[in-house]
C-alpha cells in the first residue's frame, strides 16, 4: 500500500510570541519535503522532494500563503490547541 500523507504543525515558544509553522510530506514513512516558516521556503530530503520543493517555492502567491500560515493558522487557533 502506497500512502501519502502530510501534517500541519505550529510550535508555539512564549505563548504567540514566537510562533513557528511547520508543514511535512511524506510518501510511504519517508518525509521527502518540508516548510517551515523560520525558514521561509520548502526543503527537499529526496529527489522527488527536491523536484516538488523547486516546485512550490516557484510559486509567488502559494509560498505567501504559507509564510502566513503563522498567523491565519497558528495564531488564530492558539486557544483551540493549548489546554
């Protein structure tokens, strides 16, 4: 069974003070690309992680989607994730 499979992760250090969002992919186990908002683009582990990070971080308006996560994802949900 092939199976794709990804997670949307906010990390949160001094309440919303410092807020990180992580986005990882992963195909069969193996995570093969990543966003993560400190860095500011998709990183490739793979070569069919490298060919889809090129991919996406070519885009102009998806990469503003996701450097923005942080704050339409993350911080609006801060009370909904923390006991």
């Amino acid at each position: 069974v092939l199976q794709f499979f990804g997670t949307a992760e906010c990390h949160f250090i001094s309440g919303t003070g410092k807020v990180r969002f992580v986005h990882r992919h992963f195909y069969n186990r193996l995570q093969y690309a990543m966003f993560d908002s400190d860095v500011g683009h998709y990183v490739g582990f793979t070569p069919f992680g490298e060919r889809n990070a090129r991919a996406w971080n070519s885009d102009p308006e998806g990469m503003e989607y996701k450097r923005t996560a942080v704050d339409w994802y993350c911080r609006n949900n801060y009370e909904v994730s923390t006991p």
